[in-house]
C-alpha cells in the first residue's frame, strides 16, 4: 500500500511517524512524509524535517519526505493523495486539553471530512 | 491563540453550599467538594453510562479514571458535586489551563438528567469561581450535543469558536 502521512510538528503527529514506521516495517507499506506548517502548533517545517529524517535514520527505515506547499495544509493533503493514487492518508491527532478532551484541529476535521480516500487518524 | 471572552461580566451566581429541589422533586445538595472527596466522586464515574462520555471523558477503565481524578481534583481546581441521599449524582470542574484560564466540565448520571440539575451545577460552580476571583472560563462541546449548548447559553456562555467539530464556548466572570 502507498501511504501518504501528515507531519505537521505536534506531539502526536511525530507519534503517528512512529507508529506508522513500525507497521510499515511488518507490512512493506510504501511511505511518502509530507510535512507542512500547523499554525496550531506554531511549527517550524526546517525543524520538522530534522526531526523526521532522524527518526528515519535512527530506524533504519526508508520514505519519501517532501514538503506541502500552500497555506491550507488540509487541502494539500487531499488533493496529491488524489492526484498521485495514494491508498491512505494518515494523521496523527485529537490532542487533550489539560482537562482530558479530545479536540481535532481543523487539519484533520478537513482530511477526514473531504478526503476519497481511506484516513487513518493515529491518537 | 488566545480565547475570546464576552467583553461584559456575567452577574453573580449562587455559590456551594446550598440545596435545590430538582423537576422530580427530589432534593439535591450541591456542595464543594476537593481531593478528600475522591472516593464518593471515583463512585459516581463507576457507575456512569458510557454512552454519556464525550470527548473522550470520563475515561472507561477504572485505572485511567484514577489518573483523571487526580487531574481533575488537583491544586487550583474548583469542584461543585451533586449529592442526592449520600451519593454524588452530578459533578462540575474547573480545571486550569496553561494560560491561567479554566476550562468547565459538567457530569451527570443519566437518572438525574434532564431535570435542571446540570444549570444548577454549573452555576453553582461558576459562583464559587466568582468567590475564588476567577475570570475567565471556557469550554468545548460537541456540536450536536443540543441540550448542554442550551445550558451553557441559558447559564451565559457565549460562542467563541464554531468552526470545528467542537463549539468552544466561554464565559467572563
């Protein structure tokens, strides 16, 4: 399977790198990174980029990292997993507050609600 | 981000202790409660339906409801419950964030809602904020959870944020 993951720099975004990592190494899983800012989080995507390509190498695991270009990462997201026949999309996400809630940013509110294809939401 | 706040302040509210008669007519005392109350409030997350959870609280297994109630009847948390013939029934918290802004969560057993217990929970609970000088409140629910978005409105929440899955609501004191 051909897996697009999201890495926008939030706690659970680099757990979904992770989780995601490990499956693919039992299943073969093919893995393309994009990464994209997430006002949210305030994140910086150079930072991104060096903490996903040592996850890699610390792995030993192969993928495609690539960067989003555009404002509305959610959209981005969505339109290449179209145009380059993704399978799924993964994102991590549903951070708590301090109270214990579960809140979905509006990036993945935007990929589950409009994607075609399959959405694995990592939390 | 910062939080959006009504500009005016609600007026004051009724502060614990006190007790009311609910639209069954049965007496209910709301009383403030901490971290020596535990046990009595542990007992009412036992026994809630999980069909009423939201938002991924109360959580389900009983170890993880342990961990939350630390959470929730830490240092600087403000806790109304609900008591009806020695067991809580109902139970509200303010819980701090890292603004120094505190967010609002209400519980109530199925049995008793429905019957104006929750609006006089959370006012009850707004009111010893008020005592304690707290300001700003704030809160998320779901959007297709009609009744308490009624109860947060009636009580004198406003909609700060509505474009996501969850109406974020808040409240000046």
């Amino acid at each position: 399977m051909d897996i697009l993951l999201g890495v926008g720099g939030s706690e659970l975004s680099y757990y979904a790198l992770e989780e995601t990592i490990e499956r693919a190494q039992e299943t073969g899983d093919e893995v393309t990174v994009a990464l994209f800012h997430n006002e949210e989080v305030n994140s910086d995507v150079d930072e991104i980029q060096a903490r996903v390509e040592e996850t890699l190498s610390e792995t030993g695991f192969e993928a495609t990292v690539r960067r989003l270009d555009g404002e509305r990462a959610g959209s981005e997201l969505v339109s290449v997993a179209e145009s380059e026949g993704f399978d799924r999309i993964v994102l991590g996400g549903g951070e708590r507050s301090t109270l214990g809630k579960i809140q979905l940013g509006s990036i993945v509110e935007f990929v589950l609600l409009n994607a075609q294809t399959p959405v694995t939401l990592i939390r | 981000m910062s939080r959006d706040y009504p500009d005016e302040p609600a007026d004051e509210f009724s502060r614990p202790p006190r007790t009311v008669t609910d639209r069954e007519g049965r007496d209910v005392e709301l009383l403030s409660a901490d971290a020596t109350d535990r046990e009595s409030v542990l007992e009412m997350y036992l026994s809630f339906d999980p069909a009423d959870r939201a938002q991924g609280i109360p959580p389900a297994r009983e170890a993880a409801i342990d961990d939350w109630l630390d959470t929730i009847l830490g240092d600087e948390t403000y806790n109304v419950v609900a008591v009806n013939e020695h067991s809580v029934v109902g139970h509200a918290t303010l819980v701090p964030d890292r603004h120094g802004e505190h967010e609002l969560a209400i519980f109530v057993l199925q049995a008793f809602q429905g019957a104006g217990i929750g609006t006089e929970l959370v006012e009850t609970l707004l009111g010893l904020a008020q005592s304690a000088g707290l300001e700003k409140v704030w809160l998320t629910v779901e959007r297709w959870n009609d009744a308490a978005v009624a109860l947060y409105k009636k009580v004198g929440f406003e909609t700060t944020s509505a474009e996501s899955f969850e109406i974020e609501m808040s409240i000046r004191l």
